[in-house]
C-alpha cells in the first residue's frame, strides 16, 4: 500500500487481494470469482456492471460476509467481513425490497434499529429523517403491500440508511423501476452521497446508471468471474442529469461498452 | 313507497329471476286446486292453506311480469313466504303424515319463493359498509332457516318415525327441557378436556417444534415418532389414558393432547422454515442473534401455519373428547350422553347434544378465525 501514503489518499475502506470463490453444486464446481483484485476507498461511489452470472452478486455478498470467499483475502474496513458486520459497519439493500408485510413503513425502517437496541426516541427520529430523504414521509403508517414497486425499494433504502452506517452496499436497487422513476432516485442517491460521505458499492447493468453515479466502475468478466476493466471516472462530484449529454461523460459510457462488448463475446466464444 | 313506484317494465328483471318467479306460480297454482279438493272432512286450516297459495301465486305473477317494485316487492317477498312458512308449518303440525299433493307443491312454490328472494336480496346495491355485512350475515342465516323449516315440513310431513330423524321442533323442546343437563355435559367435555386438552396439545406442539427447528437430531428423531403417535388409532388411545388418568376429565384432555400435537409440530415447523434466503440474509446482516430472528421474522411468517394448525385442532380436540367418552367416562359428558341416550332410544336427546356440540364447535372454529385475521392481516389470502 505504497500510495496510501500519501495525505491525499483516503482510508482503504474494502481491500481485496487475489479473492476467489467456488460453488460446490451438484453438476461440479461453479467458479463464481476468480482471483479478484479490488480497493476501494472512503469516500468513493464504486459500481459493477457485468453480463448476468459473471459475479456481481456474489462479490458484494462476500464483502457483506453473506457468502465466505475459496480463496484470497478481504478486509471490510481493516478487519475481516464478519467482524465488519458483526459491528454493522454497512446497510445493504437487496434486489427486492424485502419489506415485512406486517410491519408498516415505519416499523420496517425500525427493524434493525430495535435489532441494534436503540432508544424509542433515538429510533422515532432516524425513521422521520430516513423516510423523509427518500420522500416516503406520510407514509409512516401504510403497510408495503399498499404502496408501488419503487416506493417499496425506496422504503429499503430508508432502511438500510436508518443504521445510519458508512459503507451502503447495493445490488441493483433500481433494477425494476421505470425510466423516470429511476433517473429521479439516481439524483437522490448521489446527492445524498456526495452529502454524506459515504462510500457506496452498486451492482447495475446500466450503462448510463454506472457512469452517472460512480467515480470508479468495475467491468466484470464471466466464466469465471474477474474484474476486466476499472475505470476511474473524473466527473465532478455533484453531476445532474444533464451531465448524459457531455462528451465526457460519452466517452467514459463508450468504454464501459466496450468492455461489455468484449466480456459478452468472451461469453459467445 | 307508493303503489305509483310499482310500474310495469319488460326488461325489470334479470333471466333467472324470471324463470323462478313463474315458477313459484305454478307451484302455488297447483297447490290451490289439490288442496281444495282435499278428500275426507273439511279440514280445519285448509283456508289458510289456500291463502298461502294465492299470495305466493300473485307475488310470482308481479315478479313475472316485471313489476318494479325494487326492494319494497323484494321485502314483500319475503313476507309472503315467512306467513307460507308459518301456515305450512302449522298445517302439517296438524295433520303429520297425511298431507297431499297439494302441501307439497306449497313447499315447492316456498322453496322457489326463498331462493328467489336471496337472488334478489344479493342484487341489492348497497353502498353501506354495515348494510353490506348484515346482507352478508342475512344470507346464510336466511339458508339455515330454510333449512330447519323444510327438515320440519318433510319430517312430520311424512310421518318419519322420531327414532330415524327427530324434527327440529322436537329437538329444540327437547333442548329447552334439558339445559341444566346439556350444560353440565357441555362443561365437563368441551370447558375442561377440550379447552385445557387444545392449550396444552397445542403449547406443547408449539414449543416443541421451536426445540425441533433449532436442534437437528430432535427433528430426525421426534418429528418420526410424532408422526407415529398422530397414527395411532384413537379407540385404542382412549382405554389405555383411561387406565393411566382415571374416568374423570383429564384422561379424555390426554386423548386431546395427542391428537392436536402432532398437527401442531409439523404446521409450526414448515411456518419456521418459510422465511426464504433473502429474509434470512437481510437479519444476518442486522447481526441479529437467533432469538432476534426467531421472534421479529420466523415466527410472524409462521403465523398463517399456526393458525391452520389451530382451525385443524380446534375441529379434531372436540371429535377426540366426545368419542374418548365412549370408553368410560363418569356419569356425565357430551359422548357419554349420547352413547348411554341411543341406548335408551332417547334420540332427541342425542340430537340435542349433536346441537350443542355442533354451536361449540362453530364458535371455537369462529374464534379461531377470527383471531386468525386480526394477526395475519397482513397475509395475501386475508387482505384480499
Ligand atoms: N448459492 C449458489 N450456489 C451455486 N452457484 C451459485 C450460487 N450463487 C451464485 N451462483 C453462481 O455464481 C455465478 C455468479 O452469480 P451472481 O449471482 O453473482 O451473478 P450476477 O453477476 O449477480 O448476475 P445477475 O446480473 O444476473 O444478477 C453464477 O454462475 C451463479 O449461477
Ligand atoms: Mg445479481
């Protein structure tokens, strides 16, 4: 870590080195990850695009400690991915909103807070604050199956965020949302980013998604997963939805496809 | 509402409605000539038989022709047949067994007349969140009436000997002369070996399924024996917790247990096992501990399982109580009545005790449900 050195650099926040992960199924061995390389920093907006299957999913559940690594090494914040999330060092919010139907809004947001053992005070003021930052404010009391698809997964955000932790980990939260709706929770998530300072990894197979969130996206090949590509992105950091049309952003989108290009025809050969 | 209201329209009423309407009329039309020509002295009644008839014949004639008399003719509907019914009821209560043709196209005309009243009453557009629930009730109360009334009328219509099928009548009269008893049969069978049998069959089904689920060799040993025990026959259950608890209640309640355990387990262990990975995965990253887990996730999406093992259990504790009484019991319970009345050929009595035991169940089922949809509400098959 030579260039740690540096006062510049921020803290490595998930350091990876050489991880690999093998699937034992019952038609043999699945190489899922291969010899992964990754460092992420504090600070950073991170995302993973890749074709379907390359690994994507399952490198962000190692680094949450929901699936243990063959091989290699990870550390989430300098210590292993279990003590990480033993410490609830990170919110992770799933494809599905994974909302518990009998609770409502509120009381899902309060889900882990009671886990954590807050104060009825302290829980009562995060769920005000977390709801109103993804706009679900008024909706304390309805139940998820009374709301849309996309004011469900903006409910898990809201949870996730409640844990009020550091590094928010995302797999394609977005992923069955309309155009519109998507574009508007885009702008939301990086403005509360580049408010916060959080570090985020995201999981999506949108181009223009990846490139208007990140400062750094990994290209994933499959077959067996690796890393393909890192690209690190020097748009500025607070973007709007305009920023699409810039040349900048164009070329950064052109290599991103190309990388996919080269990863779906690896995939084809 | 004036008779004004009460115009001629052809297209008024709906297919069906019609067919039944001209039905009735015939019907009635055929009770007014049999009945008059009744053989045999002037029957007493016989006047008011006929009167039943022809306003039944004349509501079906105004139905048939599509008067709109909207919910004024349907109440008047119903009024009809209720003096029918009363007049039909008792006609026969004077004449049992030797009624003629003409009574039984009267019941066939009420019959129609009722059926085309609940058609009518369910087209009724209510708007009204309490009127729509006493509609609701108003049907199935309306059909267990009708069924009580037409079990009379064929009954001592035709004569039936008490000893195959007594009438209602005779039942309920039966029913209000032995409270004092029923209850007494009611508290020792259902308030005590049912009650207490279901809580601790159940508790103990419960807990037992919580031991199951989380230590691995009790789920391959017990869940096979449970299995076994909820096999065994329950007459040959019964003498043997005789012999182990005594004649009294608490050998019937060990019938209970048995019975109402198994369903319990394995309900509660497939709830438990329901949650999927992504449920399981969102706890593990809260690190939340097994008991955290257990209570805020496993348990409630158990709760549609525990309530079916509920409802099942509810019906099976009463069944294993009442026939565990057969095989000795002390002189007083709902199967020892029943077992000792046949004896006696006091089938009424039998009846009376089939009633309550029929309304204890009911209730219990209806609890159970009912309780069932306060705490599931949120489950697909409920909030729909
Ligand atoms: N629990 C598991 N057991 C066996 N194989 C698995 C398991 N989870 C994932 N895999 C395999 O690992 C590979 C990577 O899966 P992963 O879900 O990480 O892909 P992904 O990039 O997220 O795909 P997608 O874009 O479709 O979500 C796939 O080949 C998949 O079949
Ligand atoms: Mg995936």
């Amino acid at each position: 870590m030579l260039n740690e050195q540096g006062p510049q650099k921020a803290r490595s926040v998930i350091d990876i080195r050489g991880l690999s992960l093998t699937f034992e199924t019952n038609d043999g061995p699945v190489h899922a990850l291969s010899n992964v390389d990754l460092d992420i920093r504090e600070g950073e907006f991170v995302s993973f695009i890749g074709p379907s299957g390359c690994g994507k999913t399952t490198l962000l559940r190692v680094i949450a400690d929901l699936e243990k690594p063959t091989g290699g090494e990870i550390t989430v914040n300098g210590v292993t991915p279990e003590e990480a999330r033993l410490a609830r060092a990170y919110g992770y919010v799933f494809q599905s909103s994974a909302l518990y139907p009998w609770r409502t809004i509120a009381d899902n947001v309060a889900l882990p807070l009671e886990i954590m053992g807050l104060s009825a005070s302290e829980r009562k003021e995060r769920i005000a604050r977390n709801l109103d930052l993804v706009n679900l404010g008024g909706f304390e009391r309805k139940y998820p199956w009374q709301l849309s698809g996309g004011m469900q997964q903006r409910a898990s955000i809201a949870r996730a965020l409640a844990v009020e932790p550091h590094l928010l980990l995302m797999d394609e939260p977005f992923g069955a949302l309309d155009e519109i709706v998507r574009d508007h929770l885009n702008e939301q998530l990086l403005k509360l980013w580049a408010k916060t300072d959080k570090t985020v990894v995201f999981v999506t197979h949108s181009i223009p998604e990846a490139v208007f969130l990140s400062t750094k996206i990994v290209v994933l090949f499959p077959r067996p997963g690796r890393i393909y590509d890192v690209i690190e992105s020097d748009l500025p950091r607070d973007r709007t939805l305009d920023i699409r049309e810039t040349p900048e952003f164009l070329k950064i989108a052109h290599r991103v496809r190309e990388g996919l290009r080269a990863g779906h025809s690896y995939e084809d050969s | 509402m004036t008779s004004a209201s009460l115009t001629l329209s052809a297209r008024g009423v709906a297919g069906t409605q019609r067919f039944l309407a001209y039905a009735i009329t015939i019907a009635a039309l055929f009770a007014l000539p049999l009945a008059s020509h009744a053989d045999g002295p002037v029957v007493a009644g016989m006047s008011q038989l006929l009167l039943g008839a022809a306003l039944l014949a004349g509501i079906g004639l105004l139905i048939g022709f599509g008067v709109q008399g909207g919910r004024l003719l349907d109440l008047m509907l119903l009024a009809v047949s209720g003096v029918t019914a009363i007049l039909l009821l008792r006609f026969v209560a004077a004449y049992p067994g030797t009624v003629k043709g003409g009574f039984w196209a009267l019941v066939v005309a009420l019959w129609l007349s009722s059926w085309l009243f609940v058609e009518r009453l369910s087209a009724w557009d209510v708007t009204d969140r309490a009127a729509k629930r006493a509609i609701g009730l108003a049907i199935p109360l309306l059909f267990g009436v009708w069924v009580l009334v037409l079990w009379e009328l064929l009954v001592t219509g035709f004569g039936v000997p008490k000893i195959l099928l007594p009438a209602p009548s005779d039942i309920g009269l039966r029913f209000a002369s032995s409270i004092p008893t029923l209850w007494a049969d009611f508290r020792q069978t259902f308030l005590k070996a049912v009650l207490i049998g279901y809580a601790i069959g159940c508790g103990a089904g419960f807990v037992t399924a919580i031991l199951v689920d989380k230590v691995d060799f009790l789920r391959r040993g017990l869940l096979p024996i449970g299995n076994l025990v909820s096999a065994l026959p329950i007459i040959g259950i019964a003498p043997i917790m005789v012999m182990w608890f005594g004649f009294d209640w608490p050998s019937k309640a060990a019938v209970v247990i048995i019975m109402t355990f198994f369903p319990m387990l394995v309900n509660t262990v497939t709830g438990l096992a329901s949650a999927d990975r992504i449920q399981h995965d969102l706890m593990r990253t809260y690190a939340a501990n097994y008991w955290q887990t257990l209570v805020k996730m496993r348990l409630p999406m158990a709760l549609p399982f525990i309530f079916n093992a509920l409802k099942i259990n509810s019906t099976l504790a009463l069944i294993g109580a009442i026939v565990a009484e057969f095989f000795g019991t002390p002189i007083v319970g709902m199967g020892f009545r029943i077992s000792t009345e046949v004896g006696r050929l006091n089938v009424d009595m039998v009846w009376a005790e089939i009633a309550v035991a029929a309304l204890a169940g009911s209730a219990f089922y209806g609890l159970v449900t009912l309780l069932e949809r306060v705490f599931t509400f949120w489950h697909p098959s409920v909030r729909g």
